[in-house]
C-alpha cells in the first residue's frame, strides 16, 4: 500500500561522548565506501524536507561535507542521551514528524521512511514508530510526533532516560526489517568497527573468487 509521506524532518543523532571510540566522531567516520554523514544525506535526502545534525561539535566540517544541512545542540549539557536529542529537535524543526536516525548506522533499510509512516497510521494513539533489524529493537532508529514533546519533558525531568521505556508511553509501533549477514547494526566500539571492517572485506574477496 502506497501511501502520502507527511512532510518529515531528518534528524541525524551524533551528540553522544563515544566513549568507546577514544572520542572519534563517528558522523565523519567511513565505515563502508562513503563518510558516514554523505552515506546517510544521501540516502534521504529526496524524502525529507530539511537534514539536522545533533551535535556538540565539529558543525563547520559537517557544512564543508554536506552544505544544506543545519545544526543543533542538546538544550542540557551533560551527554544525556538520545531522548535528549529528541527533545530538543522541537525547538528547531518546522516540521511535525522527525526521522531520527543514529550517526553509527551501517544498514539503511529501503523504504524505512514510508514503513515507518504505515507503522504510526495503524495506531490512531502511536506517537513513535522505531526500526527493529532481525529482531533487535534500534530505538534511536525511528520516527517521532511532535506531539509526543510533552512526555520526553516529563521523562527528561524523572531523569529516566530510557528510550524503551519513554516508547512505551508513546504506544511504540515497530517496522521489522530483515538483512542477511548483518554483522552489526551500528558501530559502538573500535572493535566492532575493525570486526566490521575485516567481514566485508572477507565477503567481498569470497564474492571476487
């Protein structure tokens, strides 16, 4: 089934510490044959209206790489999380509906824009519809109302951070996606980045041979 995509925001997630990664900014990272922030832009650019970037750092180089895009911080300071990010989205974003996406991202599953719009339109109460890849649930993957602004806040200020747990408030639908040897989803460590790495260059010698 078709359907009419709502005007939607793309918002990239990229303001955590990477701790993991010795602090590397994994947005200017190039985990496969393109950096990670052109990988993405490119992917939605002709599905969304304006491409945001979560970020505390480094907004000159994303604008040399990607000159559309537009920048944002957290309005708290102290590495919050992600819901973080999605709070503050809303006071910059026109836009009723807002894809979030996480900067570490290695699969983009085709038409997860249009899936996740038929996910909320099941549930008349659904303010968030989030991306589930071979059964894991990616919950920084996913598209939120801007009407679900008032429970981010009342979360926010509990100091319960947990994106599964604001969902459930939210009346979280899910898009399931399948993908053949997926290694990850995203990239958390320098380990998992090398793993990475060393099985697609394992696949693709076996696919030359």
């Amino acid at each position: 089934m078709n359907i009419e995509i709502p005007a939607t925001d793309l918002v990239i997630l990229a303001g955590g510490q990477a701790r993991r990664m010795n602090g590397m900014n994994k947005l200017l990272q190039q985990f496969d044959d393109q950096i990670q922030l052109s990988k993405i832009c490119q992917r939605f650019k002709p599905e969304v209206q304006n491409i945001w970037v979560n970020s505390h750092r480094d907004s000159s180089i994303y604008k040399q790489i990607e000159p559309d895009i537009q920048c944002y911080s957290d309005e708290q300071t102290g590495f919050l999380g992600p819901l973080m990010g999605m709070k503050s989205a809303w006071s910059y974003l026109q836009s009723d509906y807002a894809l979030f996406i996480p900067c570490d991202v290695t699969y983009i599953p085709n038409q997860v824009l249009a899936k996740l719009h038929r996910a909320l339109q099941k549930n008349p109460q659904a303010q968030v519809a989030y991306v589930a890849i071979n059964g894991d649930a990616l919950y920084p993957f996913c598209l939120l109302k801007r009407e679900s602004l008032p429970i981010l806040q009342q979360q926010i200020q509990a100091d319960k951070l947990s994106l599964r747990e604001c969902f459930k408030q939210l009346y979280a639908q899910s898009a399931a996606f399948q993908k053949q040897s997926l290694f990850c989803h995203s990239i958390n460590s320098l380990d998992e980045l090398q793993q990475y790495k060393q099985m697609k260059a394992f696949r693709q010698m076996f696919v030359t041979n």
